[in-house]
C-alpha cells in the first residue's frame, strides 16, 4: 500500500493546537510530508532578499497531524525515512551576525547563496562540494499550554536543529493533545554543529516518516534514537544548564528502561557520553550514549533495537 501523502499547504508558524488537522493517520502509518523552507519560499536566486516586513516569521511548519489513540502522557515516535529537495537546490544567507558583531563587525553582506542539488552533493561553488545529509530543523507536537512559535524549542520539540533529526533515526515527542499535533519542516540540505549564522543550507523538501504511538511514556522533553546511540534532548541558556538537564534525562533514561543504577550511569556517560548542539544561540543539545554500552550495564531491551 503507498504512503499517505501530506502536500504543500497553509504554512504555520507556531505549534498550536488551535489549528484543525490536516490529515489524520492511524499509528503505524507511513507519510510523505511536504514542507517549505526557512526562508518561506523568498529565496530562491542569489537575487533575493528575505523580507522580513511582508514575513516576519521564519521555519514555516506543515501540519497538524493527527494520530488517532494518541492521548496526554503518550509519545509519538517517528522515524525518519527519507528526506529529498522539492526544486533540487537550497539556499543559505549570512545576515544577522549576532553574538559575532564583537569580533567580526557589523557591517554583514546579506549573503544571500544558492546551491544546486545533485548527485548527493551540495554544490557550494565551482571547487567545493559538501555532502548532502538532509535533517530537519524542526518538528514538534503542539503543547497544552501557550502557543510557542518556530524560533524556540522546548519540551515539545520545536526548532531543535540537531543534524541527528534525520533519515535512519526516531524522533519521540511527548504528546500534550488528543492526536498529538505533530508538525514538521524547515528541512536543511545539511548544517554545521550550531548552526552559526542561523540558517542552514535551507530547502524546500518532502519527508517521509514513519509515526508510531507509544503509550503512557510521560516523557519530560524530546528524545532522539539512532541504530547505535540513544539521546535526550533539552533547552536552555546558558547552555550549561541545558546539558545538565540533558544528561540528567538520558542518566533516569537509563535507569527506568535499562536497570542501571543513576549513580552508575554518571559515572558512565562521564567518560562515554557525548554532546551535539543545535543553534547555539538558544542553547539546543543533544547528550547521547551508544547503545552498546547501556545494553551491556542494564537488564532490559532498548526499545525499537
């Protein structure tokens, strides 16, 4: 049976759950999603400028999705299975200098960049060439209360921008809604740890997921599983603290699925664990720990190993 398909549709730019359901899928189902890039579509020559008087907002979502059975406390599941460019180019800009006008000034080009698509290469120049590795910059349910918009991130997903957000690996997310809300896009053609200039090599682009429902897990905020390495994910400035959050969730992870005593597992992830950020100017990290380590320490299955 072909997948479900999800086309190009109103563009959101919060995670509301206001908004009626675009589709409504049973758990289990796969789905092809259409999103629009960050930029909302402005960019698309070395010509073009992003616009922010006529669209103020960045990170378009497409959604809601509904999953049918999904309650508060579940989590949905989905799996990343594949991420291709919709118009075979992606585009980038380097504005907004931020936190870096203390070394490198104020007087920013706009930058705009357009690179074609092809050949599983980004084709950044004549002599440069970076590896395709689509992820997305966003995906979250929508939360029960306050209605957050696609520039942060928090315990519902959102703007997490973390390359792991990709084909091959599961994204689980708390479910705070009947249905669960789920909304995606901003997808990247590829992206720097940090994302530093606040854009990645952004792109128009269809995703294929794979949603699943796993019931009364009441998780605190986002996780992400790989084939070999499990990560918790959290939020916050100054990012110190949004690695000890992280760590913490991935040490009682660790301890409720898998038998390990907490104490064991600090001291484990001291000199195993491992860290990846997303825009660094919101303080987005991912702690992981390979899975060989914590299936040989605990006494239960990972789920989905």
């Amino acid at each position: 049976m072909s997948a479900k398909r999800l086309p190009l549709g109103p563009l959101y730019y919060e995670f509301s759950r206001h908004n009626e359901p675009r589709i409504r899928i049973q758990p289990g189902d796969t789905l092809v999603v259409e999103s629009e890039d960050a930029f909302s579509g402005q960019i698309r020559t070395n010509d073009d400028r992003r616009d922010k008087t006529r669209i103020p907002l960045g990170n378009p979502q497409t959604g809601p999705i509904w999953v049918e059975g999904a309650e508060p406390g579940d989590a949905l599941a989905v799996t990343i299975q594949r991420i291709e460019p919709l118009i075979g180019q992606c585009a980038t800009r380097t504005s907004d200098p931020l936190q870096l006008c203390q070394w490198l000034g104020t007087e920013c080009p706009h930058g705009t960049h357009v690179c074609p698509i092809r050949d599983g290469l980004i084709h950044w120049s004549e002599s440069l060439t970076i590896p395709y590795a689509p992820m997305l910059g966003c995906i979250g349910t929508a939360p029960l209360g306050g209605v957050p918009t696609t520039g942060p991130a928090g315990p519902h997903g959102g703007n997490m921008d973390l390359i792991e957000v990709c084909p091959g690996n599961t994204v689980v997310l708390p479910v705070f809604v009947p249905g669960g809300l789920l909304y995606l896009g901003d997808a990247h053609a590829a992206m720097g740890h940090g994302e530093l200039s606040a854009s990645g090599l952004e792109m128009p682009a269809e995703s294929t997921i794979t949603v699943e429902l796993r019931k009364n897990q009441r998780l605190a905020g986002p996780r992400i599983e790989s084939p070999h390495e499990l990560m918790a994910v959290a939020t916050g400035c100054p990012m110190e603290r949004a690695v000890a959050t992280a760590y913490a969730e991935l040490i009682l992870w660790m301890e409720r699925d898998f038998g390990w005593d907490r104490w064991r597992a600090y001291d484990l992830l001291t000199h195993v664990g491992r860290i990846s950020v997303g825009y660094y100017g919101i303080g987005t990290v991912a702690t992981k720990v390979a899975r060989r380590y914590v299936l040989a320490g605990g006494s239960f299955n990972v789920p989905g190993g």
